[in-house]
C-alpha cells in the first residue's frame, strides 16, 4: 500500500483559531489509525495553520478531516519529498 504525505492548509473561520485550540487541549488531535501528525505551521496572525500529515489513504485522512470540519475549512494538497520527486525523473 503505497503512502502520502499531505499538505493541509487550515482556515479558521473570522480568523479565531480558539475552539478549535479548546478542542485540542480537550481532546487532542483526533487522529483516526493509520494517520499521523508531522508539523505544522501558524501564520502570525492565526488565521491559517498548515500541517505536513502521513496517512495511509486518502479515506483516513477524510476521517480526521470530518472530526474538524465544523471548525475549520481544509484545503489539501498530496505532496511527496523532493528527494522522492527528483529521483522518479530521469
């Protein structure tokens, strides 16, 4: 089974990231088997995050996604590492 790394742009609604922070704090990251956390990034501002996610399919990853929803708004993106881009170019 072949895996992805994801970009999530994460968009928090009027910009206020709290609940969704409060959720965290309460429930932690909700990640469903089969996904996992990488890093994330805040712009200064906190009006967006964007995390670097492992999952092992797409339907997980939407599994987490469903979690959150009601609180942010995700674009995203499937990625891979530059290393692993370069080398399938011959």
């Amino acid at each position: 089974m072949r895996t992805v790394l994801y970009m999530i742009i994460e968009r928090f609604p009027n910009g206020d990231p709290s609940a969704v922070g409060a959720r965290f704090r309460e429930r932690g990251r909700l990640l469903p088997d089969g996904v996992e956390y990488r890093a994330s990034w805040m712009e200064p501002s906190g009006v967006s995050c964007f995390q670097v996610m492992w999952a092992e399919s797409r339907i997980l990853l939407d599994q987490w996604i469903e979690r959150w929803r009601d609180l942010v708004d995700f674009t995203v993106v499937p990625v891979m590492e530059s290393t692993e881009f370069w080398a399938g170019q011959n």
